[in-house]
C-alpha cells in the first residue's frame, strides 16, 4: 500500500543558471510498438545496438537565463511565449522542502513553494494538488523513480509546476496506466496544467506502454537535457508545446511532438525559436492542429512525415528533415487557418523516400520569402492545392538551384534510395513498406526500416 506526505511552504524567490549539456538518442524496435499486442513491454529494447549523440547547446545570456529571439510577423507573437521565470534555469532554495523518496509512497504538495526532490524508489508519486494560483517548482535533484502503473510525477491542479532538473534523473514507468477516476493517466509526467522544464541538469523519461510528457495546458521547455522514449507520443499537449532552449531527443512509437486541441480551433500549436531537437518517430515527428512555427534552433526530424500542422512557418533555424511519406505536410487539421507552408529565413533540408512522397506539400498555399530549401526527391518536390509564391531565397532540387516552385516536379538524378526506402549503410534495408500503398504494420526496427506504408 502506497504512503502519503504532505508538504507545504512559502515560495521563494528564483535565481538563475546556465545550463550545457548533451543527450542520446536510441533506436526502437518495431517488434515493440504498442499496436503488436504482445505482452512484453513496447519498448523493452528500446537501446539495442546504436546510440545516436545529441550535441549539447547553450542558450545563456548575460543574466543566465534561456534567451529567444521571436521573429518578427510570425503567424504567433512569440515574443509572450515564455515569462521571466520560465526562462530561469534554477532555484533559490535557501526556504525549500527537501524531500527524499521512499518506495510505494505517494508525495503529496499542496501548496505552492519550492521542492528539491532526491532519492531512488519504486512504485513512488509526486502529486501536486495546490490551489489555482499556486506556482509551485519541483527541482529534481539525483532522482529516480521507477513505477508499474501510474505516473512518477502528477499535476492534479496548479496555476503552473516548475520541473527543474539539476545532476541526472530518471523517471520511468514499465506497465501500463492506471487511471485516477476518470482522468487517464497515460505517461511518465502527466498534468492538467501548465508546466515548464527547465535546469542544467538531465532527465530521462520511459514510458513502456505510453507517452512521455501529457499536459492539458501548455508545455514548455526552456533549458536542460531529455532522453525521452515512448510507446506512444513523445511530448503531447492540449493547447502548446513551446520550446526555446535545452537538447531534446526523442524516439516514439507515434508522433514526437503532438499539439492537438479538439475543443478549440485555435490552440493545439508548436513554437520553437531554439534548442537542439531530435526526434525519431514513427508517425509525424511533429504534429499540431493548427501553428508550426519555427523562429530558431537545430532540428533533426525523422518520420513518416517530418512536419505536420494548417500552417507552417519557418522564420529560422537549421532544419533536417527525413521522411518516408511527405517532409512537411500542411493540411487541414483546423478551420483557423488556410493551409499554408511559408518559408521566410532558415536552412530546411527535406529527404522523402520513393513512392507517393511530396518533399513538401500543401492543400493550400506555399509561400517562400527566403531562406535556403534543398530537396532531396525521388518524386515530387512541391504539391500545392493552391497558390505558390516565390519572393526570394534559394530553392535546390536534387542538387540543381531553380528559379521558381514546381507543381508536383519529379526528383531523380539523385540514386541512394534502395526499394523500399532507404539502401545499405542509410536506415539498414529502407523503411520496408510498400511507398504509396497502404500496408501497415512494421517491418522491423529503425536498424532495419519501417514497415508501414502510408499513402
């Protein structure tokens, strides 16, 4: 039987820290996706043979907090995305609890205050349930929490929860969730508010049957090193994942990053204007219902598709994208928007397998002001619905510069492609499905290609 305690105190004031570091990034079966049935846990081999190093990156300024740079008309003002103390990468903690955990315990705070959480335990709960105004952090200091069924730390109400991670932690849970009445808790960190991850320190999620992070508000990451691997997403929200700043990998069994918002039309979008990004996913490796906007950072992208969003918008940043379907995908996923893909600065490389693949494609608009676009496609560069508009930048299609944006252009010249994907000493034998078809399934792991054809 789980015990309880119960915490409370003052907040305290919050003081600020560099953060540098880097992560790793391991490749998932395709034996253990969740979809397989099968008993044994989704991603109990989720490191096998090749670990993938994510480089550190620093986003300090002269006060030690993250900084950002918002672009100037972007679809989304991103100059309100993150407060002060979001972008404040430590704590005070001269007036702080400090807790250490114990197995089947389940620590309960109340009010809000700062934490500093430490210890090694199983079957163990960091709930939150503090009054709506409460800002309460939670510096997780050397922790590791592993459980079968329920989340490591749980935000049943708060105005926002801080996650500061400072040395290394771990949170892991191997079973499947249970829920909390009628809340289903479905992943490592799981919350009904507002939370943001900051430090610099590191921290890594397993979620064996579920997602990584689950937030019901926003989520926000400002700083600090993750290695998140999931059965399902890897990052999801009801209304925003903002990021700008913190090296972030992820390996999931559906999309990456998910936004999705199916009560408000505006919501369910992603901001990005820094951090280094990598992510391996089995579906999208990032997906929102409305907004993609990027104003920075380095991304790393590998998907079925790369982007998926109504609107994508690229204002900055260094961009790699490899896809088995297509590379950046606007569609109609919210009536806010026209479906749009507009490119105004920044570096984007999009690779797309053979078959029924765009390296971009829009059922709206594309729009390029500048910035540099280099394609690598086998079939369609573009597919556009409706207008295509080039004001500026550099377009490079397999190789060849070009002065205008094709409709549905045909790739070639370019070889390395096996059947099937990706050949030899790529992805080990390509991403395994029929391109263009409808196969479904996998055909194996990221060692050796998916296998799940999407049309």
């Amino acid at each position: 039987m789980k015990r309880y305690r119960s915490f409370a105190i003052i907040l305290a004031a919050v003081i600020t820290a560099s953060f540098n570091g880097c992560g790793a990034l391991g490749y998932l079966s395709a034996d253990e996706t969740a979809a397989s049935g099968s008993s044994e846990s989704p991603i109990s081999a989720i490191f096998t043979s090749a670990d993938v190093n994510v480089s550190s990156s620093s986003v300090s300024s002269s006060a030690s907090a993250a900084s950002y740079t918002a672009a100037s008309g972007g679809v989304l003002d991103g100059s309100g995305m993150f407060t002060e103390r979001d972008l404040k990468q430590s704590a005070d903690t001269s007036e702080a609890t400090y807790i250490k955990v114990s197995d089947g315990e389940t620590v309960d705070i109340t009010e809000e205050g700062v934490y500093v959480i430490s210890g090694s335990a199983n079957d163990c709960t960091i709930r939150v349930e503090a009054p709506s105004d409460a800002k309460v952090q939670l510096v997780l200091s050397g922790l590791t929490i592993e459980n079968a069924d329920f989340p490591a730390i749980y935000v049943v109400s708060a105005d926002k929860v801080f996650i500061t991670s400072q040395g290394d932690n771990s949170l892991n849970v191997t079973g499947q969730y249970a829920a909390d009445g009628d809340t289903n808790t479905d992943a490592v960190i799981y919350s009904r508010d507002d939370i943001t991850l900051c430090g610099d320190g590191s921290l890594e999620i397993v979620s064996s049957y579920g997602n990584g992070i689950s937030g019901k508000d926003d989520i926000k990451i400002t700083g600090g090193v993750y290695t998140i691997r999931s059965a399902l997403d890897g990052i999801e929200a009801n209304d925003s994942i903002r990021v700008c700043g913190g090296d972030i990998s992820v390996t999931a069994n559906k999309d990456g990053f998910q936004a999705e918002n199916d009560e408000d039309n505006s919501l369910g979008y992603v901001y990005i204007a820094g951090g280094t990004i990598s992510v391996k996913a089995a579906d999208d490796a990032i997906h929102a219902t409305t907004v993609v906007q990027i104003d920075g950072g380095e991304l790393d992208l590998t998907g079925a598709e790369g982007i998926e969003g109504t609107y994508i918008q690229i204002n900055g940043g260094v961009i790699d994208i490899t896809a088995s379907d297509d590379g950046v995908n606007a569609a109609y996923k919210s009536k806010s928007y026209t479906p749009t893909f507009e490119m105004n600065d920044g570096e984007l490389t999009v690779a797309v397998g053979q078959g029924d693949t765009d390296a971009i494609d829009s059922n709206g608009e594309i729009i390029v002001n500048g910035g540099t676009i280099n394609i690598t496609a086998q079939m369609s560069s573009f597919d556009y619905d409706g207008r295509a508009t080039y004001n500026g930048g550099t377009i490079i299609i397999n190789g060849q510069q070009v002065d205008s944006i094709p409709q549905s252009m045909m790739g070639g010249g370019m070889g390395g492609f096996g059947a099937g994907g990706f050949g030899a000493g790529g992805f080990g034998g390509g991403w395994g499905g029929n391109a263009g078809g409808n196969t479904g399934g996998w055909g194996g792991s990221f060692g050796g290609g998916f296998g799940r054809g999407r049309g």
